[in-house]
C-alpha cells in the first residue's frame, strides 16, 4: 500500500426530509448565493424547500449553471456573489452545479485571474459551501474535484483542492425521483467507471480498499439487473450512497489509480457535447481491450466476482471486457461511435489531436499509454 493522508471534512446528512437542516448547517449571520441549473429545482419541488429552510437567512440566486459548467457562465455568478457580499456559496443541483460551485468558490478567494486555477494554480484558500445534491453520479458532493468546460478553446478543465471539499451535503434520495432514466443510467455508469479507474489496475497489497471497490461494483451492478424497480426507494437509496462511496477518496487511499478512461472521455464532451458518463461507456472497454497485458490480473478478478464468470487467464480477462459490453449495452449505453449520434468520420484524429494539444500523453496508471496505444484505442472505440 502506497503512503497516504486522508481526511474528508464533508458532513453527509442522508434520507428523506434532511433539506430542512440547512438552516442549521450555514451560519445565521451568512449572506448566502444559492447556485443551480436549469429549471429542474424550481418544477420537482427541492426549491421550496430549500428556500423554506433559509427563511431565516440572507440568499440570493444565481441560476443557469450548465451541464458541463461554462467557465463564463461561473465568472457571472463570481460577479454576482462579489456585488452582493455572499460569504457562503450552497450548490443545489447535479454534478456541474456542485463543481461549477467549488470553482466559483475557489475564484472568490483567489487574488489572481480565476483561468489560473484551471492552468495548474493551486487555490490557497476558498469561500465555504455547501450543497443538496439532486443527481447520483459524479461524487462532487464531497470531493476535491471540479471539472470546468471552456466553449471558446474546446477544453474541459479540472482542478481539485482540499479547500473546496462542501462543508456539508445533503443527500435525500427522493430528490431523484423526478430524474430521467437517462439521468439515471449515466449516474450509474459514472459510478461504476469511477471504481473502475480506481481498482482495474495492478494489482496490490490493498485487501480493504479492493473488498470495497468490488462491494461499490457490485451494488451498482446489481442495481442495474434490477433497473425495473428504478422509482423505489430502496433502489434510489443505494444508488445514492454507493455513487458517494465511489468518487469520495476512500476506496482510492493508498491504491494505484488509473483515470485514462475520463482523460479521453472529457475530449469527446468537449468537441462533441457527449453526456459524461457515456463518454465513458464508449472509451473504456476499447481501452481495456488495449491495455489488457497491463490490467489482465484485475480484469479477471472483476470477471469472478463481478460478473460471475469462470476460467482463467486471458480467456477470463477477455470475457470481462465483453461481460461489460452486454452491461452497458443492457442500459441502453454506447459501447462504440456508431450507438451515439456523432457523425465524424474523422473523430478518432480529431481526439487524438485534442488529447495532444491539452498534453494529455502519456496516459494509463504507469503511463503506458503513448500516442500509438491512444490511437488504437480510439480506432476501435470510433467503430
Ligand atoms: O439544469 P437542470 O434543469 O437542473 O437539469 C439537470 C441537467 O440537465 C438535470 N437534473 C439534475 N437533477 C435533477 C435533474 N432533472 C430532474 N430531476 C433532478 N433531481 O440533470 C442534467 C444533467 O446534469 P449533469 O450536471 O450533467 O449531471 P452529472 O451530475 O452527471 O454531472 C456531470 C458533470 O460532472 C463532472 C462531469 O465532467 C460533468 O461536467 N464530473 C465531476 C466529477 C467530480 N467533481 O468529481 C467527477 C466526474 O467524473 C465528472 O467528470
Ligand atoms: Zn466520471
């Protein structure tokens, strides 16, 4: 196991009615910036209750945080929060609110230019937050990460830092109900990608953190069998908490983790406004079939006790990846160009040169990923 520090400060207040906490969780004397999205917080009924909760308080609110967060867009709620003296920032919302939030967040202590903390300035300080989560996918909710999309250049940017950790998150799976299947079936593949990236690497002396990741796979992979009983509680709950489990640090402590998948992932949203999480579908089995010498060990121990699969050796290994297929597949999720709407036929050069532009080669937990390996992968994924 590799050396680490581990510390998440994120208060997690999970179940049913727990948004009538938040006036407790932000101080009384907070003026407060409620950020969220497009109009879902204002139809299924999470405003009322928000606003219900912070009747004590000062807010204001800044609406319109797009699904992969414009950088623009954020600088206007930095101006907002700036004239209006917010000292508390609380994300209402998905994925890109909560990481749209943590730049804004970020920007608001930063002496500088707000693009530094995306070109490798580390923050050294930030405005606290908060958020209610409204969508089970990305683990913002309490992680360091932030992933900031620029129109103008093409480029999807991430920073992460330990002064952006939320204070607190509120987790109430009945907030999901009124989310999409679509919505649903990308959370539950970012999820499952997410443990992927952080256990289909070499193997190590790391029992805990691989017995949980396999639990995480498991859970998710279940949920999936069971997609017919999406709208019941129980079904909302676990989806909820192992999507928290997957990306908030734990079950990558001390472990090797990989991230090619999303590197390459990113680059496809970014020229092609792809959803995230089927990005992903359709990078990573091309990946693991190119990176198989590299991660057969893992592969066929996902086989055994994800999938259930039996043999041995590059066999098994070679059956995981198709196994994964039929799952995302079984989802409705791409596996390849031809199940998405792209129509490029030079795609995989398009993202090749993206990839080099943004100095993203070498990719891969050791690196191995050179220019030649990426094109392969994005030759057989761009099918
Ligand atoms: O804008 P509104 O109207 O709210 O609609 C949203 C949005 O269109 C809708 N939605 C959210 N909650 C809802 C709802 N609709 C009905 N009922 C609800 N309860 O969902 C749509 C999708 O939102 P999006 O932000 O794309 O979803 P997600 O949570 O999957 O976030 C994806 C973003 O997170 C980044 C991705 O790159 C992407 O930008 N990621 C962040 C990570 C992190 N911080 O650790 C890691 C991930 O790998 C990922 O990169
Ligand atoms: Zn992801």
């Amino acid at each position: 196991m590799r050396n680490f520090s581990y510390c998440n400060p994120t208060r997690i207040l999970f179940g049913a009615g727990q948004i009538a906490s938040l006036g407790q969780l932000i101080p009384a004397d907070s003026r407060v910036l409620v950020t969220h999205g497009g109009g879902s917080i204002l139809q299924n009924g999470v405003w009322q209750q928000v606003e219900q909760a912070l009747a004590g308080h000062r807010i204001s609110r800044f609406a319109g945080i797009e699904a992969n967060p414009q950088y623009t867009t954020l600088l206007r709620a930095v101006d907002q929060a700036r004239r209006e003296h917010c000292d508390f920032i609380l994300a209402v919302g998905d994925g890109a609110v909560i990481d749209g939030s943590k730049f804004i967040a970020a920007a608001l202590a930063y002496p500088g230019e707000p693009f530094d903390l995306l070109s490798g300035s580390k923050p050294k300080a930030a405005v606290p937050m908060g958020c209610v989560l409204t969508l089970a996918a990305t683990g913002s909710e309490s992680n360091v990460n932030s992933v900031v999309s620029r129109r103008a250049t093409g480029e999807k940017l991430a920073f992460a830092s330990e002064h952006v950790y939320p204070r607190f998150a509120v987790l109430d799976p009945s907030v999901l109900a009124s989310l999409p299947d679509r919505q649903l079936v990308n959370g539950l593949a970012d999820a499952f990608v997410h443990v992927c990236e952080q256990y289909l690497t070499q193997p190590g002396q790391t029992p805990v953190q691989t017995g949980y990741a396999e639990v995480l796979l498991n859970t998710l992979h279940d949920l999936a069998q069971r997609f017919d009983m999406r709208r019941e509680p129980e079904w909302l709950e676990s989806l909820m908490w192992s999507a928290n489990q997957a990306l908030n640090g734990l079950i990558g402590q001390g472990v090797v983790q990989d991230w090619a998948t999303h590197r390459i992932g990113h680059e496809f949203t970014a020229r092609y406004g792809l959803d995230h999480a089927r990005t992903l579908t359709l990078v990573q089995p091309a990946l693991l079939r190119e990176t198989l010498p590299e991660k057969q060990a893992r592969l066929e121990r996902m086989g055994a006790r994800v999938f259930g699969l039996t043999g041995e050796g590059e066999q098994l290994a070679r059956g995981t990846i198709v196994a994964l297929e039929a799952f995302y597949r079984a989802l409705g999720l791409p596996v390849c160009l031809r199940d998405t709407d792209i129509e490029d036929v030079d795609c995989a050069s398009h993202i090749l040169e993206a990839l080099k532009q943004h100095n993203m080669l070498p990719l891969g937990e050791s690196g191995c990923i050179d220019a030649e390996r990426a094109a392969r992968i994005l030759a057989d994924a761009c099918r």
